[in-house]
C-alpha cells in the first residue's frame, strides 16, 4: 500500500481516507448544533489531509 507523509508520521491512504471521513462526521454534528467555530477548525483540518472532493473510499 502506497504512503504519504502524515504531520508527524507516514499515514496510508486509507488511514487518511477514514481520518477525513470522521473530521467529515464531526463537521456534520458541529454545523447541526451550529458551532460554527467548530466547524471552520473542523474543515481547515480537511483541507490540511487533502480533501480530494469525494466520499471516503470510493
């Protein structure tokens, strides 16, 4: 399995595929509860793993 290099370890792209789909689900409860704060730290971290703009594992 290929690896990119994490923040402070090498991740797999699985790895990262299941770290953006929980900060996906996190997002979704902090805009549902209008943390608004929240969910702007929430999507920065998205960006920060590479969000390539599809649901995890497909």
């Amino acid at each position: 399995m290929e690896t990119i290099s994490g923040h402070a370890s090498t991740i797999t792209f699985s790895e990262q595929d299941h770290q953006l789909e929980k900060l996906e689900f996190a997002l979704a409860l902090a805009l549902s509860e209008g943390c608004h704060d929240k969910a702007h730290h929430l999507r920065s971290c998205i960006e920060a793993l590479g969000d390539q703009g599809e649901e995890p594992g497909t």
